[in-house]
C-alpha cells in the first residue's frame, strides 16, 4: 500500500508535502473506492489498517501539528469502515469474504485484520467503540482456528 510508504518516507525526508500527499491517496481511497453494492472485507480491512499507519505516522511527527484536521479525518474514515463492517458480524463473530452477501464465505482472515484495525485505532486514538466486537473475534478465532503443532 503506497499511502504508508509516502507518509514514512515524508517523515524521514522532512518533507510535508510527501506526508500530504499520503493523506491525499487515502482520500482519494475514501471518496473513489468505496462500493455501495459491495463490502469486501479484505479491501475494507487493508484501507483501514493502511490510513491507521498513516495517521499514526502523521501525529507522532514533527509535522503533527499542521496536519490536525487530516488526523481527523483518518480517525473518522477508519471509524466508517468499522462501523460499516461490525453491522455485518453476526453470532459466528466471524464477517463474511463480501460482508453483505449471506451466500460468501466465511473469511477469518479479513476478520482478524478488522479486529487489529479496532485495537490500532485504540491505541492511536483513544476509540474503543467497538472493542468488545474485537475481543469477541480474538476470542472465537483463538478457539476455534488452532493451528497443530509439530
């Protein structure tokens, strides 16, 4: 994902412009890719967990202060997302691959990566809105998906 990259890569030049333009990308993701038919919750979690790396990248830089209302703005679109695929969890705790579409697979996968963006936007934010729907992820996936010793 190059919106990361461009915001590290900003931080590390001293280059603003390069840490806006990573915030650009993520608008661009924002406004342009989203599906109102569809909620691939692969593509949901990845755009989440890559404006997450961006905002906290923006706010624990020396620019942090002249990109407040961008931080702003990452928070609330992570937000939407969660907030658009947690209505799809159901008692299995575990999202579909097309989150609206009864007839997809079950994909734990993009479920875990949906409850990592809820803990990253925790720890970045302060936003625990939807942490017990994580917890409760961890907790089904941990028990039910053990992997074998050898």
């Amino acid at each position: 994902m190059v919106p990361p990259f461009l915001a590290y890569y900003g931080v590390i030049a001293k280059n603003s412009t390069l840490l806006g333009e990573a915030y650009n990308q993520c608008k661009l993701y924002h406004d342009h890719l989203r599906d109102a038919n569809t909620d691939y919750s692969t593509g949901n979690g990845w755009s989440a967990m890559g404006m997450l790396r961006v905002l906290s990248t923006m706010k624990n830089s020396e620019f942090s202060g002249d990109f407040k209302n961008e931080q702003k703005d990452l928070t609330n679109w992570v937000g939407e997302i969660l907030d658009g695929m947690y209505k799809h969890l159901d008692n299995s705790a575990i999202l579909k691959n097309y989150a609206d579409d009864s007839w997809s697979f079950q994909d734990p996968s993009s479920t875990a990566l949906i409850a990592a963006a809820t803990y990253r936007l925790a720890t970045v934010t302060g936003t625990f809105k939807h942490l017990s729907l994580a917890e409760k992820i961890g907790l089904y996936l941990l028990h039910r998906h053990k992997v074998e010793r050898y």
